[in-house]
C-alpha cells in the first residue's frame, strides 16, 4: 500500500466521521485515565456504567484514594478483572498526589510508571486528553491495520510504529478513532462488513465479504 492510497482512506474516514473521539465518557484527563485502566478487557459500554455512578462520587485522585478498594470494588465489581483493577486505581491515585500534584502527566514515562499503566494505556491518555499524534493499537486496530494492509505487522509495536511513521501527518491524531471504530463497527473480527465499507475499494484484503 502506497502513500497516495493511505491519504485516500483516511480522507474518507475523515469525511465520514470529522471529529472521531472516545466512547468511554469523561470529563477530566483523571476520568478519562482511570476509564481506560478499567478497560482492559472490558467493553466501552460496562465502563461506563461504572464510571457514571463512580464519578459522581469520586472523581478526582484524592477522592478516589479516600474511596480506598474495597468501596471502589463495589462500582466496578461487573467489569472483568475488578480486584487488581481496583488496586492499581488506588494505587495509582495515590502516585498522582505523591508526585504530580493530583495532574496527569502529559509524558509517557510518568503515564507508565503509574500501575496498571501500560504503553496502550499511555496512548490512548496522550492521544484523547493532551492531543498528541500518538497511537494506541488495541485488537481492533491491529486487524484493520493488518487485513487492509495500511500497516501489517506481527505484533502491536510493529503495526503501532508503521501506523505512526505511514500515517499522512494532517490525519495522525485522529487515526487512532477512526481506526478503532472501523474495527468496532464495520471491519468486524468473524465477518467484515465489505459491502457497506466507505474504503472497500481502497483496502486490500483479499477475501472481501459482501452484505
């Protein structure tokens, strides 16, 4: 895949979607660091109903820390992996007071010092939050960079630094959406939705999947 067709695509995702963002709610860098810890493994929809009711009471790293795991289990007990998630939350709270003042970080080496904290994590918290032209390659991402060929790669960090370097600049920082959303709604993991696909032309999968 060349240049030339990259811009196309995601001239057409642009097109389709202009301002691509997050599902998970938030309000604060803070929500949206701790929404995404919780997310691993976990879909959008089950975060969110946790964090609504959470964040009304505790939203802020000092709340949360005074919150202490096991009340904290008690909101995000249906999401998978809630006992070690609930421990690196507070956790973490704890290190934002400690050693940023109760900000995030806009680094990504204070983002993954934090626990719980990965580079995906990280990503998504520069990308969302501070706008940075960084990106976050979950499942969804990794199979459209792969069956489109936009980056194949054998493992996250290869298509994550393709996609990065390949990426035509202007549209690096919303990639990150567009691409999880394709993968989520359209390029789907057991049957793709070719036929109703705004770059099916363009992509070069060869078992294309009419509906």
């Amino acid at each position: 895949m060349n240049t030339e067709k990259r811009t196309q695509i995601f001239e057409r995702l642009k097109a389709e979607n202009p301002e691509p963002t997050t599902e998970l709610r938030y309000g604060t860098p803070f929500e949206l660091l701790i929404a995404v810890m919780l997310s691993a493994q976990a879909t959008d929809v089950s975060v969110n109903q946790a964090t609504g009711p959470l964040f009304k009471v505790a939203n802020t790293p000092t709340a949360l820390a005074a919150l202490g795991v096991e009340r904290l289990k008690g909101y995000i007990k249906r999401i998978g992996l809630f006992n070690t998630k609930a421990e690196n939350v507070i956790k973490t709270c704890n290190l934002l007071i400690e050693r940023h003042g109760g900000e995030v970080p806009a680094d990504r080496a204070a983002l993954e010092a934090l626990p719980g904290v990965g580079r995906k994590t990280a990503n998504v918290v520069l990308n969302t939050a501070f706008g940075q032209p960084t990106m976050a390659v979950d499942t969804h991402i990794f199979r459209v960079a792969n069956r489109t060929r936009i980056a194949p790669g054998k493992n996250v960090r290869q298509v994550e630094d393709k996609l990065v370097r390949w990426i035509p600049k202007p549209y690096l920082k919303d990639a990150h959406h567009w691409l999880i959303l394709h993968g989520r709604y359209v390029c789907t993991a057991r049957k793709p939705r070719c036929g109703a696909c705004v770059i099916e032309d363009l992509c070069e999968f060869k078992e294309k999947v009419e509906d």
